[in-house]
C-alpha cells in the first residue's frame, strides 16, 4: 500500500491541484517511480490509500497499468490520518504487507525487509511492524530513532541543529494484526502507533544505506529532479541460467528437473542488496528441438522468480531465445541475434532498462556466453562451477 493523502502544503503552488504523490519528477508523477519500483520486485497488487484531491489518484490508477502490478485506489471520505487510513483499508489487506508513504523515494532490497531475522524471536513473540530506517548526515528535518539490536526501542524529536541520526525511512513491513492498536480515527500511524509498538517491543528496524529524498518541501523536490534519474541508472549483473544458476542437467525446463547450483539465489540476493540489475539471459534450443514449449520455459521462471522471492531475492527481467537454425520445429527453425554467442538479449535488456554500462558485466558457463558479453561491450566472467555466492563475490572485487 502507498500512503497518498497528504496535503503537501509546503509545496504551495505545486499542490493546489495536484496530490503530492503525484507532482512531476523528472518528467513523471512520483507515483511512477514508487509504484516502477514495487513492479521490479514483483509486487502483482498495489492500493492506494488516497485523500486530498482523491479523484486524481483514482484516475492515476486507471492510467498506470503498464507497470504491470494491478492498481487499485482507497479514497478516505474525510481526513483519518496515516493510521487512519490503514484502518479503513482493513478489509483489502493480506496478512502481511508492505507500505510505502507517497512522498519518499528509498533505494533497497524490498524483499529483504521482508525477511526473518534475529527480531522475529525475541520475547518468543514475532514484530508486529518492521521499519527501513536510514542514517543521514543531517536530521534537522526528521524525527530520530533509537535502536538496540533488531528492535526499535524510542523516537526522539527533531535533534536540535541537526547532525547525524537514524531516522524513519517510510518503508514498513506490516502485519495486519497491527490494526488492533488503531483505535479510532483520526490517528497517525507515526505519533500514535509506532511509538507504543517500541515501548511495548514489537516493533523492529533494519538499516539501509540506499538513495533515499522525501520530496515534501520545495529545496528536496527540486534535487529530486536531477536526482532520480541518476539514481535509477545503475550498473547490471547479466547470467546465464543453465550451468549458473542451476545444474546443467540438459533441457532443463521444470521444477521437478531443476536444481540450483550452490550459493546462487544468495548471489542473486547479494546483487540486489548492493543495487544491481539483475537479468538472465538464457539460450532455450529446446523449444525449437521440440522437447518443450515456450509456456514450459514461463512456467519454470515463474517457478524460479517465487522460490527467489522468498528467500529475498529477485529478478529485474528475465530474455530467452527458443530459437535455433537446426530446430525441428518449423517455427522456431531460424537463426536469431538473441541466441548467444550474439548480443542480442543484452542489448535489448539495455535499450528497455537505464543500464549504467561502466560496471555492468556478464557471468556465463560457456564461451558462447563471454562472446555474447564482449559483443555487448561488456566484461564477460566465467563460472566453472562450486559456489555462486563466491564467484559474484570475486567479481565484484571482494565485497
């Protein structure tokens, strides 16, 4: 869910007419960029709670179905606050849930924050909330956190001329039960509700050290406009599936068949977790051979994107290439510059996708794939085998 129903007053102008969330960032509604974001993680459903000029986010989620998630909109007939809005949105909530507030951008691994950890044991009982917190050289705008270990314990005021703190990210991993300390409304979920949660130790925090801006005053929204774009732009990790990612058994093409290779979906997770693209590229003869079909190959890479998911992991896009000039069948029987050694999966990944080249590499099993790489203009690195997790490792130089 993404908290849309400020009023954005700091903004002035800029929001007599427009929703906060839906302000222009470099050339888009912000909403694009958050709702983009959960789109790269695999979120299928995304509410918007809406308040302030609502009919606008309402026709925002009409217009914004090419990301892919299935956009929905909550209006709240009056102001209920953020911990207000949670509460209307009772009905529509899955047992656990992410939510975003509308107005800030923060670059990390969704899916990590997601994860269980140390705090989920703590006092034999599980967090009711999981907060993405950021420490920032200046918190002379924001309320501070405490923390001790996993858990949050407090919130502090603004510190009196700044300086450096931990704060509150807007990002939260939630469990519905959480509603119970909503009372009536209106409430605010960060005065009324988080700090009972700290006191009472069900809430926990998680540090990130991703891009983060909150665009709610003018000097923010303005560095924001130069900012995103930059920010979006990164490097990519372009593998290889069969030899990589799984046990080359030969046509591998599903779940039954399939067997990751060691320390890959922990690779995969260390990728994201540094703000990597991560895309396969993958050669499937198969299908033109007649073993499988393309539906086979979509199912097994949903299969596979589900078992990442879970374990914090993901990937940005996935090409294949079902075609081969020896295929049996007829449809499939052609050459193609997408079948490795040619480049063409990763050129198309890098026309669809704002892919920084300086860093971005390729990690493959054959020479076909390195090939495929130096076409690219991309360093191509070998796996032979053993663990993933530390051949990604001594590719990104150690780290």
């Amino acid at each position: 869910m993404i908290l849309a129903g400020g009023l954005g007053t700091r903004l002035g102008e800029r929001t007599r007419d427009t929703p906060k969330p839906l302000v222009t960032v470099a050339g888009r509604p912000f909403l694009d960029h958050l709702v983009g974001n959960l789109a790269r993680f695999g979120f299928e459903r995304v509410l918007l709670l809406g308040g302030y000029r609502g009919e606008r986010i309402a026709g925002y989620c009409h217009d914004a179905s090419r990301f892919g998630p299935i956009l929905s909109c909550l209006l709240e007939p009056e102001p209920a606050g953020t911990g207000g809005a949670l509460l209307q949105a009772r009905d529509a909530l899955d047992e656990e849930f992410l939510l975003l507030n509308g107005d800030s951008f923060f670059d990390l691994n969704l899916l990590d924050l997601a994860l269980p950890g140390a705090d989920e044991t703590e006092n034999g009982e599980r967090p009711l909330a999981r907060v993405a917190l950021r420490r920032i050289a200046d918190a002379g705008r924001y309320g501070t956190v405490e923390l001790a270990g996993g858990r949050i314990t407090a919130f502090a005021e603004r510190p009196a001329g700044g300086g450096e703190a931990v704060i509150n990210g807007g990002i939260y991993w939630m469990r519905r039960a959480l509603l119970e300390r909503i009372a009536s409304t209106p409430c605010s979920l960060e005065r009324d509700v988080l700090p009972g949660l700290a006191a009472d130790g069900r809430l926990a925090g998680r540090c990130y050290d991703g891009a983060f801006i909150d665009i709610g005053i003018p000097e923010d929204l303005g560095r924001a406009q130069e900012l995103l774009p930059r920010w979006t732009r990164r490097p990519a990790a372009f593998l290889d599936r069969d030899g990589v990612l799984n046990v080359d058994h030969g046509y591998v093409h599903h779940r039954g068949h399939f067997e990751w290779v060691e320390g890959a979906v922990d690779a995969i997770k260390l990728l994201n977790d540094r703000g990597y693209y991560v895309f396969l590229i993958t050669n499937q003869s198969g299908v033109a051979r007649g073993y499988y079909d393309e539906q086979a190959v979509r199912a097994l890479h949903g299969w596979m994107g589900e078992a990442m998911r879970r374990r914090g992991a993901h990937l940005d896009d996935i090409r294949y290439c079902p075609y081969h000039p020896e295929g049996t069948v007829e449809a499939y029987r052609r050459p193609s510059d997408w079948r490795k050694p040619a480049p063409g999966m990763i050129l198309d990944l890098m026309r669809h996708w704002p892919v920084e080249p300086a860093g971005s590499f390729v990690i493959g099993d054959t020479a076909t794939d390195l090939q495929a790489a130096e076409a690219a203009g991309l360093p191509g690195h070998l796996f032979r085998g053993g663990s993933l997790l530390h051949r990604v490792r001594e590719v990104l130089g150690g780290r």
